[in-house]
C-alpha cells in the first residue's frame, strides 16, 4: 500500500486532517464541488480554540477573531433569563464564516495539500468492503485512503455498502433546520443580555437566538420541523417585541440550512474509509456546532493513519480512530443526546416553567452548550435530577421526562463503557446496534 490520500470534500475536519498528514509526508489530494473563494456561509460562527492547540496549530490572526461574551437562555416566553457564566480559559472564538476557512486553508496548502476545486464527489469507488476511491463529475480518483468530509448528506457515506454497517442516511430527528440573517439596527436602546437563546421560540420545538452587536443583530432560527420565509417574518416580529434593536433589512445570510444534532456515527470506519465532522455527524446535539469537534477527530485520525506504517488503512487499524474520539471527544457529547430527546417531549409552558421556577441552573445551560467535561455531567446528574423532581412533583409528565434525562444519560455512558477497544467486526457490529438503540433511533 502506498501513501495516496484522497479527501472528498473541504469540511473543517477534512482539510485540518489533510494538513496534518501533508506534514507528515502523505500524498493529500482534497476534492471540493464549490469553487475556491465561495467556500462557508455568508455568517459567522464560534468555536473552542482549545481545538486549535489540541491539533498543534496556531491561533487565528488576531484582527480576525474575538471572544465570544456569555450567554442569556430563556424559555419561549421570555419571562426568566438565566445567564449561563464561562470562565475565561473556556471562552470560544467568533470568526466569519470565509475567514476560518482561509485560514486553514492557507495552513493545508503551507503543507503541501493539493485543492481540486469545482469538481463534485459523487461516490464511493469499492472492491468488495474495501473503499478503494471515488467517483468525481471529472471522473474516478483512486486512493489508498478515502477521508469522507462531505458533510451531512455526503454523496460516499450514503452509498457505501449496506455491509460496512455505516449509517447511510440520517433520520429526521437527527437533524434541526435552521435559518440565520443578520440585520440592520434600527435603534440605540440597549436589551437585557446581548446574545440571547431562546428554548422553543414561539412554541415551537427548537433552538433560537438573538445577538445584538454594534452595527447589526445576529438572529438564528433552528427547528426540528420544516419552516418557510413567511414562518421568519412572522418570528422575527414577535422578536422585536422584545429587542427593539432588531431592524427589518436583511444585510447578509438569509439561508436555510440542516446540520446534525445526534450522536456521531456508530461505526465510522471501513477498509480504506473513515467519516469525519459533519459527515460522521460530530456536531453538539443542542446547539448543533460542531468546528472544534472536527478539528480535534482530524488530529486523532491524522495520529492514527501515522501509526499505520504498513498503509493497509483497513478498519482493524482505522478502528482507534474511532475509540480514540468517543474517549476524548464524543463520549459527553452523546449524553447531551439525552437531554435533546427529552426536551422535545415537552410543551412551551413546561419549558417556561422550568425556567420561571428557576429549576435550571447556570450549571445546565452549561452542560447544553457543551461546555463540560464527563465528570461535571455524571456530577451534574446526582446532584440535580433529584433536586429537579422535587421541585415538580406535582407535574407527573415534567417528572417522567426529568427523571428519564439521567437515566437515558447513565444508560449511553454504559453502552460507550462497552465500546471494543479493538477491532472485531462482530463484535463491533453488535455494539454498535445497541449503542444506536440506547438512543431510540430506529435505522
């Protein structure tokens, strides 16, 4: 086997994992549908630069970042705002969308990555398991690794064979909708919390907010159903209620999009095929960001495709990849899982009650926004859940729901406790069908 190593699509894990290897001596090849400079929405969006350090490289060029400030969550009626407090050192990074990816760009070409850009990635090419190129609109590219970085509904991932056991197609839950603009401001008058999310925003099951800033205010709308533009102006004006800064001239955004709000793959690797960042759907469960998770698989894939040093790139030595992330990465954002499947089993006004009665804590919007390690979650879960039924005995519905949030959270950490340390398809199969089940997720 050789050291020819295709990636299929410019994700953020993709081309941080495709930098790491060039520096090492690899053969990277990335394939790119858009053309170059059209790469990223037209938004901005935040990250943990921990990630950046955790993969060895440097901080962004200062005139291109800032810190992100605290955030304000509420529940759909706005009636109590709980001020979720970071400390310093957890603080993320806000970039333009475009600048992030020049920046790692620039990084991958400083190594030696080649960028075919303009050329779709339609397919996997495959012997038998073995995933042994792609299928591109300018023709087959062959590899001894494919590095699938295609996003959600990536063209290779979808159509790889049924026996990798890879999930193919992510289902409706496991997905949020959302829309984001940015607009004109169209007054001084200063707001209670500048960065405000909004849980279940107009009664809808969901995650919005609104951020005012100097010269604009920053409004996303995310849903578990489908909305139209006539739904956003209907939203944007209940917002305006209560944020009088909020205009009503689009500057820039205005798009629709999904991203996925799920645990990460079951299985993520096969003969000469890993998934990384959206298209292995590493993103937060709540808040669906998912930058920094990216980039810390691409140091974890790029340090395990390093060891390989025989080149057969097959799932047997790609498989520490995957325990490799669950360990590091994805093992606490699976638990948020559980508090997403659970919060969609509530009405608005239980949600509003919740925060009115001051039954969520600082520490919880915390937890939701990924911000804690697996310690402070299972510590979070003895000392709250309790204190939480408690404080709504009377409502048997908020109860169950409540109480099935640390026993859906034990129930993952268990499964994931269970995770084949090496590979054994078998073995590995089975445990991923339980583990798929652990969150009622039917395939």
């Amino acid at each position: 086997m050789g050291k020819n190593i295709v990636v299929a699509g410019l994700g953020h894990g993709g081309i941080v994992a495709a930098a790491l290897l060039a520096e090492k001596g690899f053969d990277v090849t990335v394939y790119e549908k858009n053309s170059e400079g059209a790469l990223g929405y037209d938004w901005t969006d935040m990250f943990d630069p921990k990630a950046l350090e955790f993969a060895g490289l440097p901080m962004p060029p200062a005139d291109k970042f800032r810190y992100k400030e605290n955030m304000t969550f509420c529940g759909p009626g706005c009636k109590k705002a709980i001020t979720q407090y970071i400390t310093e050192k957890d603080m993320e990074i806000i970039m333009e969308r475009k600048d992030i990816y020049t920046y790692l760009i620039g990084i991958a070409l400083e190594k030696g990555v080649k960028i075919v850009y303009d050329c779709e990635v339609l397919g996997p090419i495959s012997i038998g398991d073995r995933v042994v190129g792609i299928k591109t609109a300018k023709g087959d590219v062959s590899a001894d690794l494919v590095i699938d970085s295609c996003g959600m509904n990536s063209s290779v991932r979808r159509n790889l064979p049924v026996g990798l056991h890879i999930q193919n197609e992510i289902e409706n839950e496991g997905k949020i909708i959302i829309y984001r603009a940015f607009y004109n401001k169209c007054s001084d008058e200063e707001t209670l919390g500048k960065f405000k999310i909004i849980l279940f925003a107009g009664g809808h099951p969901g995650i919005s907010w609104v951020a005012s800033h100097e010269s604009y205010t920053d409004v996303l709308i995310g849903r578990f159903s489908s909305f139209d533009k006539d739904d956003v102006v209907e939203f944007t004006e209940f917002l305006r209620r209560n944020n009088p800064r909020l205009g009503k001239e689009c500057l820039r955004g205005g798009q629709f999009v999904e991203i996925p709000v799920r645990h990460a793959l079951s299985v993520m690797v096969a003969d000469g095929y890993a998934a990384i960042g959206d298209c292995a759907f590493m993103t937060m469960p709540l808040i669906g960001s998912g930058i920094a998770n990216a980039i810390r698989a691409a140091k974890i894939l790029a340090d395990t495709i390093v060891k390989d040093t025989y080149g057969f790139y097959s799932a047997e030595t790609l498989w520490e990849y995957q325990v490799e992330y669950y360990n590091k990465v994805g093992g606490v954002i699976s638990t948020l899982e559980c508090v997403k499947n659970s919060l969609v089993k509530l009405t608005p006004q239980d949600v509003d009650y919740l925060f009115t009665s001051e039954l969520v804590t600082s520490d919880d919007m915390k937890i939701i926004a990924g911000l804690s390690d697996i310690n402070e979650i299972i510590s979070t879960i003895k000392k709250g859940v309790s204190k939480k039924v408690k404080g709504i005995k009377n409502n048997k519905h908020l109860v169950a729901v409540v109480s099935g949030i640390g026993a859906d959270m034990c129930k993952v950490l268990l499964v994931l406790s269970r995770m084949p340390k090496k590979w054994d398809r078998e073995k590995v199969y089975r445990w991923a069908k339980a583990y798929d089940k652990a969150f009622k997720y039917k395939k």
